[in-house]
C-alpha cells in the first residue's frame, strides 16, 4: 500500500468546506488529522462567517476529526496574519504532515497566494472541488442530502440571510450571483448530512448588519497614497445552540 498523504483541512464551516470534505474522505490516499478554523479571538466566532465557536465544535465532534483553531485578533492586517499562518504550518510540517487541503472552486488569485504561502514551509495543496461547475456543485450537494443556512450576506442579499439553501432559493438568486458564492456573495453553516454523524441543533438568533474598512486602490497618477478606505457592508444571523 502507498503512503498516504497526512493533511490538515482548512474547516470554514460551510457548503463547500462540506463537500470537499465529503471528497476527500473518500479518497484512500489521503488522511485528515485536523480541521484548521480560523477564529476571531474576540468574539469566539468563526472568522468571516460569524457562526459561534461552539457550533463549531460542535460540528468537528460530529464529523469525528480533531479541530484545531487558529485564534486571530479582530481584521487583521495581511502581514499579521501571514505571520502567524507562517508558525502554525511550520508545527504542522513538523508533525510530518504533507498536505493542506482547500475548498476553493475557482478563485485563481486565491488558489496562488495558498500556493506559495505553503511552498514556504514546504507543503502542498489540494482543491477537490477545484474548477468544477458551481450549479452542478451546489446540486450535488442537496443531492447529497445535506443541509446548509446562509450566515453572511453581502448588503444586498439581506433577504437570503438566515434561510436554509434549496434548489428553490438558489433558482431565486440574482443572476450575477455565484450560486456557491464563490465571489463572496453569502457564507452558509452546513448542519446534516452523510460526514456528520449527528445532526447540529441551533435556533436563529438576532440579525445584524455590519461594515468594515475595505482597503482598495487608487490612480496613482492622482498624486494620492495608492490606497483608500472604503466601507463594505454585510448582514449576519446569529445561530444560537
């Protein structure tokens, strides 16, 4: 039998996390020893996606693969928070593990910057579900029976905040909108289905709204700094358990 590849799994919580999970579970060459979940440290709640820390746990218990949290202080700069990156994957590769595996379907910038951020530690990636169509993704997945609730929303998408994803809701989606959200469109907490060996209980809690700076750039032929701030703004349903 060949070696398998050791791997963390990079664990958001959501659909697509789920359904590279569900891929790579059934992959004989491949072994998860953790579910690595960045966690905004002041808020005990998964970063981006908002859902509480112990739903979190909660999902890792079910699933039955240790959870291991990268704790971060609130919007941390870039160089920050590659720094502490940097020291996790390092214990990591000590530990002999080999591989870091990704939910991302095409996000080709995305996928780059992980590519080198592990080369310099001396790991590699794995995307299953990478350039797969985003509609067949999203089918598979409800095919699949699992269920998922949209966390996070992009301001104008407030009223898919809080509902449960079905073939309905995503027919019902603008049609700029990534079905998957690939773009950052919603972020979803997934709940049941084949990997979780208990269904996660939770009720819906308070909606609100929050913004953020957003750095972005700037004509440099302006004579200005090459970057501003701006807000952006997303809505968010507090999943209590």
């Amino acid at each position: 039998m060949p070696t398998k590849k050791l791997c963390i799994f990079n664990w958001s919580g959501g659909k697509d996390s789920t359904l590279a999970l569900h891929y790579a579970l059934q992959d004989p060459t491949i072994e998860i020893k953790y579910l690595i979940t960045t966690v905004t440290e002041k808020y005990n709640r998964i970063s981006m996606h908002g859902v509480r820390e112990s739903l979190l746990i909660a999902q890792a218990k079910s699933i039955g693969i240790p959870l291991y949290q990268i704790r971060l202080g609130e919007m941390p700069d870039m160089n920050s928070y590659d720094e502490v990156m940097e020291q996790h994957l390092s214990r990591f590769k000590k530990e002999g593990i080999t591989h870091s595996i990704f939910g991302d379907i095409f996000l080709e910038d995305l996928r780059t910057y992980r590519e080198r951020k592990l080369a310099e530690v001396g790991l590699k990636a794995i995307f299953p579900l990478w350039k797969l169509d985003t509609m067949q993704l999203i089918s598979e997945f409800l095919n699949l029976n699992y269920k998922t609730i949209i966390v996070c929303t992009q301001q104008n998408l407030e009223v898919f905040c809080g509902q449960i994803i079905t073939s309905d809701l995503i027919a019902s989606l603008p049609p700029d909108i990534d079905p998957c959200g690939e773009n950052g469109e919603f972020h979803t907490f997934a709940f049941e289905g084949p990997i979780f060996k208990e269904n996660i209980p939770f009720e819906l809690g308070e909606k609100v709204f929050r913004t953020y700076n957003q750095p972005r750039d700037v004509d440099e032929s302006s004579g200005n700094d090459n970057t501003e701030i701006s807000l952006i703004g997303f809505w968010y349903i507090d999943l209590i358990n």
